[in-house]
C-alpha cells in the first residue's frame, strides 16, 4: 500500500467530459518526505515514513530535530508510515502527487469532524420514539430498553449510548481520482472525505 | 476558499451569459443526447431562485405545463447549456420567489419591469 499525506482544503464541482457535474473535494497531496526506510533486517518489518507540512523549528524537540536532520529536511508537523512502494525508496526523497493518475482509486484517511456529546439518534443512527402522542411527553429522541430485567440483571458491555460522537479516524473506500495538477501538487477526488478544512488526510492507493 | 475558487477558474470554462434574476422569464435552450444524436430543447419559464456562487451556481426555472407545474435546476455554466435568453424582465420584492408555486391562474402574473430608452 502505497499513498501520500495532505491537506484537505474545500470542496468544489467540476464538468466531466460527457457534462455531468461532479462533486470533488480538493486535496493539497504532497509534496511529503522520506524521513525513514524500515526494514526487515532492522526493524521486523519494512515500510516507508513519508513526512508533510512544515513546522516550526522551535516546537521541535531535539530528537525530532535530529531525526530531519538525517533526511536532510526542515521540521515537519504529519509523519505517517505506509507499508510499500513500487519503487524502493530512499531517505531524502521526495514522493509527489505523479504516483496518481486520474481514474485511480483510492482510500482517504481522516479525522471525522468532532460533534460533541450526542445522544443515541444522532450517534447511532436509533430511529426515537417515533410518535409525539400517546402518553409520550419528554422521551422523542430516548433510546428505550437496555435490556431484559432479573435475568442478566446487568446491562451487557458494548450497548449502545449517548457519548462523544466524531473526531475519530475514518477511511473511506473506493474513491475516484478526478484530476491531478501535477504542477501544483493537488489532487481532486470524487464525492466527500472526512474531516475539517485544513485538517491531514491520508490518501491511499 | 480563495484558492478554490481561482482553482475553479482554471478547471470550468466560465459562460457569459445575460445577466438575469429571479422574476425574469427565460428560455433556456439546452442540448439532449439520444444515442449518438445531439439535439438542443427549449425550456421557457420564470426563475424563481439563483442559487450559489461560482462555477457551481445554479437556478431553478418553473413553468406551468398542461396545467402542471414543473420546475427545473439548471447549473448556470453547465456545457450542457447552449444559451440563455432572456425574454421579460419580472419586477419582484425577493430574491426567492417560492410564493409563486403557490399561486395560480391571474395570481401567478409577475409585473413586467419597464425599460427606458434614451432618445
């Protein structure tokens, strides 16, 4: 699985060649790093760290500093370890948005919008009560039932409830490259990734 | 939001057409594809809505056809769109004219905007 590290900034629409509006979300893909090669010999398994957006020096810790410095790099902020590339890659190296061609498809990676203390509806999609008559007054959007009642006499580990909802990682699957500005290191995916603006995505191909 | 838009810039081919807004009555003259055939309709009604901004603005056209009313949203700079012409230009108070659906027969009348000709 190869990939690279980005930057979601906005969604747009453009017209493919038959007319149709497509939906797209632009991604700032790259360029990212080489900050380290894993091998198997050394480290168990093999995989490549690839480094993106740019830090400032002096919220970098001495080791981190260290640890640019043999990649011959500035500070980065993202490091994400991806397990192969086609070709073998060196530390120092630059991995750009050319490893896509349009029509690809690919995973992205991301952080869900935090939502903040949600109940069951919003959370876990429960449908409510479902009447607002009937004896029902303050229960619309209640989850019901937790369970039976003597027998377990307990509530089973994993029910469903109301809590902090989003600012989890998702990955979506199957989505469809649209365009690729080789010159200006962006990529245009087909539908919605997850995420705020601005915010790191991985995208995997 | 700035970068997306001088992406959008480069990416859509913008269209000039005239300028309208919602009250206006327009026909838009839009090209269908039957099999390998490309042919261009027409489609004349009121705009009742304008809506977004860039190449992502769209517009809701509504006609009333065999006494049944039929609504349209057409993408502003969609290349499916071979012209837009406008045919009478409608004196409104809003932006959003959704009261006109539920209007029918002389009510559903928009006064014509008149226009002044210097001679």
């Amino acid at each position: 699985m190869s990939g690279i590290i980005g930057k979601k900034i906005g969604m747009t629409s453009i017209f493919s060649a038959a007319g149709k509006s497509i939906p797209c979300t632009v991604i700032q893909a790259g360029p990212c790093v080489v900050t380290q090669v894993k091998t198997l010999e050394i480290d168990g398994y093999s995989a490549v760290q690839l480094a993106f957006g740019e830090k400032k020096e002096k919220n970098t810790s001495g080791a981190m500093k260290g640890h640019f410095l043999k990649a011959n790099t500035s500070p980065k902020s993202k490091l994400v370890e991806f397990k192969s590339f086609e070709n073998a890659k060196s530390l120092g190296d630059i991995v750009t948005t050319e490893i896509f061609e349009e029509g690809d498809w690919v995973e992205v990676v991301g952080t869900s919008k935090g939502k903040g203390f949600q109940g069951v509806v919003k959370r876990h999609g429960f449908s409510g009560v479902g009447m607002q008559t009937h004896g029902q007054h303050n229960r619309l959007r209640a989850p019901g039932s937790l369970g039976a009642s003597s027998w377990p006499s307990r509530v089973f580990p994993g029910m469903r409830m109301a809590g902090r909802t989003g600012g989890a990682r998702v990955k979506v699957q199957n989505l469809e490259i649209v365009k690729v500005l080789n010159d200006q290191s962006i990529i245009l995916v087909k539908g919605s990734i997850p995420g705020a603006k601005g915010s790191y995505v991985i995208v995997e191909k | 939001m700035e970068f997306i838009k001088a992406l959008e810039q480069t990416l859509v081919e913008k269209k000039d057409h005239a300028p309208f807004k919602a009250g206006d009555t327009v026909t838009v003259h839009y090209k269908i594809k039957e099999g390998d055939k490309e042919r261009i309709q027409q489609f004349q009604g009121v705009v009742i809505q304008r809506k977004g901004s860039g190449v992502t603005e769209t517009f809701t056209i509504r006609k009333i056809s065999n006494s049944i009313g039929v609504e349209r949203i057409v993408p502003v700079h969609s290349p499916f769109i071979e012209k837009i012409e406008v045919n009478k230009k409608g004196v409104v108070r809003r932006a959003r004219i959704f009261y006109l659906r539920d209007l029918t027969g002389k009510k559903a009348r928009i006064k014509e905007k008149k226009q002044f000709v210097k001679s």
